[in-house]
C-alpha cells in the first residue's frame, strides 16, 4: 500500500494539503487489486465517456438551459484552483437559474475531497439551513 500512496499523492496532488492519515485512506479506498495482483486506481472509467465524446466530436455543450430550470436551493462548492470549473462559470452560477451559493474552498483543485471537518461542515450548514 505504500506505493500506491506514493502514486496517489503525486496524482491526486489537486485536491490539496492533506494529512498523512487522509492520504493512507485515499489510497486504501482510491486504489484496487488488479488480478494480476497490480494496483490500479478505483473510479468508474465510464464517467469520462460523454465528455470525450463530445471533445472529440467538437460540440460545445450548453447546460444552462437546463441549470437555468432549477428551482431549489442550490451550492456551488468549488476548489479554487480547477481548471474544469472555472471561477468565471461558478460566479456565472450564483446570477442565474437557481442563483447558487458559491463556496470555492482554497488549496483545491476541482473536487474537494470531503476528508476534512470544514469541508464537511459547509456542506452540513447548507442542507441543514432554514430554506425559508
């Protein structure tokens, strides 16, 4: 398991300043037994096919349309250093559709890990707020 924390640091580098604990258990639960007894990351490699396929076929794809129908309570809780949701579009978030609540958490690249009481706690406050 120690090499594939190694390997996790280096790739998961982005998600940010992590402890040496949260980087054991991102390699424990972000890493699988290959049968042939290599490791290999454990994500779903499906998740990417809609997006390959459209950047392979050149299609800019507009999803404000349908952000913009949204009609619930919404949080944009975004690393601030993404480079796939970028600050402009997250800010473009909080003027329309549902007009989202932007958080964009510091020393971040795009997916906050949830691994730290903060993290957690922005989120817990915003489901648990009073809507009204």
């Amino acid at each position: 398991l120690a090499a594939a924390e190694a390997y996790v640091r280096v790739v998961c580098a982005p998600f940010g300043n992590l402890t040496d604990a949260q980087w054991r258990y991102m390699a424990a639960v972000g890493t699988r037994r290959k049968a042939d007894g290599s490791l290999e990351m454990n994500y779903d490699r499906a998740i990417a096919q809609p997006y390959q396929k459209a950047y392979l076929e050149a299609k800019d794809i507009n999803l404000w349309p349908l952000y913009d129908a949204i009609r619930c309570p919404t949080m944009v809780l975004r690393g601030a250093q993404s480079d796939i949701l970028l600050h402009d579009t997250a800010a473009e978030m909080t003027t329309r559709g549902p007009r989202a609540q932007l958080v964009e958490v510091a020393g971040v690249g795009h997916a906050p890990m949830f691994l730290d009481e903060l993290q957690v706690r922005i989120v817990q406050d915003f489901l648990l707020a009073d809507p009204g």
